[in-house]
C-alpha cells in the first residue's frame, strides 16, 4: 500500500511510464505525471485510479526544467518519495552516420536526466528516511543491438548510476534499482516496426520479425506487468534489493 507516498514518473504521458504511473496509483500513491503529446488523456486516465495527478511539462533534456520540476513536486507535494526515471528516446541508425544531435539528445534525456532528478530527490528522501528510486533502463542496458549506440550507451550508464546511487544509499531504507524491459509495444516501438512496414514488410510480419530476431517468448512485455515489479520494488520485502538490474524480457537476455 502506497498511501501517502508521492510517485514522480518521468514521461508518462504515454507507454511505460503511463502503465508504471497507473500501477502506483491503483495502489494509492499520489502520481505526479511528465511528459509531453495526450496530456489530458493521461490525467484522466490516472485520476480515474485513485487521486487527482500532478503534472509538469519539464523537457528533460535541459537541467534547468528538470530543477524546476523537483522544486514544482516540493512545493505542490511535499517532495518526491518514489522516483521513476522513464522518460526516454530511441534514434537507429549505424554508428557513422548517427546524427550528433540525437547522441546528445538520447544522452541528455535516457541518461543524465537520471541523475539530476536523483541528486534533486535523495535530500528530502533521506530527511523523510525513505525512498525508491527505479530506473527504466532497458535489456539494452545490458546488452547490445547494432544502430543503437546512444541509446545503448545510455542505458549502459543508467545501469552503472543505479549501482553506484545504491552503494550511496546502502544504509538507509532508501533503495535504487533498474528494471530492464524486452521489446513493449509502446510508440517508441511502434516506430521500428512502422520503418520495416515502410520498406515493404506486412505490418503483423513486422511485428513478428521484430519479436524473432531477440525476444524468445514471441510475446510483447507489457506495461502492466513492469507496474507489478515497480510495487514490488516499492514494498517492504524488497528493501534488500539494491543495485539491482531486473530484466523483465521474454527471455531475450538468457540466450
Ligand atoms: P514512449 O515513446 O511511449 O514514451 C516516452 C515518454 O517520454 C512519453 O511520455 C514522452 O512524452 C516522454 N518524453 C520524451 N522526451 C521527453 C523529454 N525530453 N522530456 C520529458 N519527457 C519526454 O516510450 P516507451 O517505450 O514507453 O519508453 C519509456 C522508457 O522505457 C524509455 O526510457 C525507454 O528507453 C524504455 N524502454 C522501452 C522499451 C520498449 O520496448 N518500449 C524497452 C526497454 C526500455
């Protein structure tokens, strides 16, 4: 039970971050949304499980945004006890010719947004002597893909600043931990397979392929399944779990 606790997920107007920002307030946390595009929808959607959300359209690219959405969760909230790290982007494309401003981009929003919001949070969460900080890394945290290398190297670093925070926090009941997804159908993506279904490839063969290629359960994550580990990371029996990278996967990471 997660009355009386704050959950701020960052983008969550859309995918995983909405499905995460749902599962914590079914179980009664007050949710504070991010996030840009079906705003409305998204509040709507939250408000109809339990309180009413907050909401900042912080662009989490830009430091100073992210400052002022910590300071808008305090002063509206009381602070931040549960910290979903969400938000991310995805570009593909092979390494030569990867646009240098998506590299700063993914960098910016997948990977040091993570740690401006934890550096921003840990103080009132070690005042109020609790915390949860989970960070939607990615398989891709833990291994690659070719065409990816932002977004693999970032989330390669969200997994090695989970640790690091963890080891920091290792006495107090103030726990850090990444969850890595498989392949969720969520619009990040839906634009992968719209790019295979461009290039001539039958939309539900696309979708298989993509499956194929690394996802052995030929089944999508969903993000309701990644809300069910988020409250089990927030409960009480998971305070020992710390540092860790839990893949969530369909096996893709067991081969
Ligand atoms: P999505 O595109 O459905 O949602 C992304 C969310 O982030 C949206 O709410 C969007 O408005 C927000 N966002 C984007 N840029 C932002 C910015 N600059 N500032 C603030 N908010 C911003 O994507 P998703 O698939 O739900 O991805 C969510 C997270 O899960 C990402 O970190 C992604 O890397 C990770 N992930 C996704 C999958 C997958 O298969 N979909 C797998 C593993 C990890």
């Amino acid at each position: 039970n997660l009355q009386g606790k704050t959950a701020l997920v960052t983008g969550s107007t859309s995918g995983i971050g909405l499905g995460l920002a749902a599962s914590l307030a079914a179980a009664g946390a007050q949710v504070i949304l991010n996030g840009f595009g079906e705003v409305e929808q998204a509040k709507t959607h939250i408000a109809g499980l339990g309180a009413a959300p907050g909401y900042h359209d912080a662009d989490l690219s830009d430091p100073q945004q992210i400052a002022d959405l910590m300071r808008y969760v305090e002063l509206e909230f009381g602070g931040t006890d549960i910290l979903v790290n969400n938000a991310g982007i995805q570009h593909v494309s092979p390494l030569e010719s990867f646009p240098v401003d998506k590299w700063n981009a993914i960098i910016a929003i997948n990977l040091s947004s993570v740690f401006h919001t934890s550096r921003l949070a840990l103080p009132g969460m070690r005042e109020r002597g609790w915390g949860r900080i989970i960070n939607v890394a990615s398989v891709h945290g833990l291994v690659a893909s070719k065409d990816k290398a932002a977004y693999v190297a970032a989330k390669h670093g969200v997994v090695g600043l989970t640790k690091t925070i963890a080891l920091e926090t290792a006495r107090s009941a103030i726990t850090c931990n990444a969850i890595c997804p498989g392949w969720v159908l969520t619009p990040l993506v839906q634009q992968q397979i719209d790019k295979r279904v461009a290039a001539g490839v039958d939309p539900q063969q696309a979708r298989d392929d993509l499956l194929a290629e690394k996802q052995p359960s030929q089944e999508f994550v969903t993000p309701e399944q990644l809300g069910e580990l988020a409250l089990f990371l927030c409960s009480d029996a998971a305070v020992q779990v710390r540092g860790a990278a839990w893949n969530m996967d369909g096996g893709w990471l067991a081969q």
